[in-house]
C-alpha cells in the first residue's frame, strides 16, 4: 500500500510539471498529498512547511549567495581579468575561506 501511496505522489509531480507549472506548485501538491494519504496532521504539517518556504536568510540561502560570489570570483580569476582580486580588503579575502 505505501508503494502504491508513493507512486500516486510520483504521479502527481509528473503531471503537474507535465504541464510547465512551476517546481513550487508540484512540489507544494506533492506536500499536501502526502499529508492526506498518509493521514498527518495537517496543521502542524503545514506550519513546518510554510515556516521552510517563507522563512528569509535562511542558512541554505546563505550558502548559495556564497557559491555564486566564489564561482563568479573563480570565472574572473581563470578568464585573467583579476583585478577585482586586487580590490579586496583583506576581510574580503578571509570571508571567501
């Protein structure tokens, strides 16, 4: 039965991408299936999840500001335009450690 539960959530996903509805939409139906086939709490399911995609500053998003400015750091440093290298302050620097 719980195979049969995942593959109606599966599906789901599948065709609400199917139609080019953004990853959000399929991911947020696919929330609110599981909650109903598997007869969670809804509400305290629901907190978690709007608390996970409102919440700001969160570490994740954190750690990919910091991955776009190493990688577009990184594509200056290999292309030999590196100047901008060169106008960091030593804070700078150490926050790219």
């Amino acid at each position: 039965m719980a195979l049969v539960k995942l593959l109606i959530v599966f599906a789901l996903i599948v065709v609400i991408l199917k139609f080019k509805l953004p990853l959000y939409a399929a991911m947020g139906a696919a929330i609110v299936s599981t909650i109903v086939l598997y007869q969670l709490p809804f509400v305290g399911s629901l907190e978690t999840l709007l608390h996970a995609t409102i919440a700001k500053d969160t570490i994740e998003e954190k750690i990919l500001k910091m991955q776009e400015e190493k990688s577009a750091l990184a594509d200056e440093i290999l292309s030999g335009h590196a100047g901008g290298l060169m106008r960091m302050s030593r804070a700078e620097l150490l926050e790219l450690l």
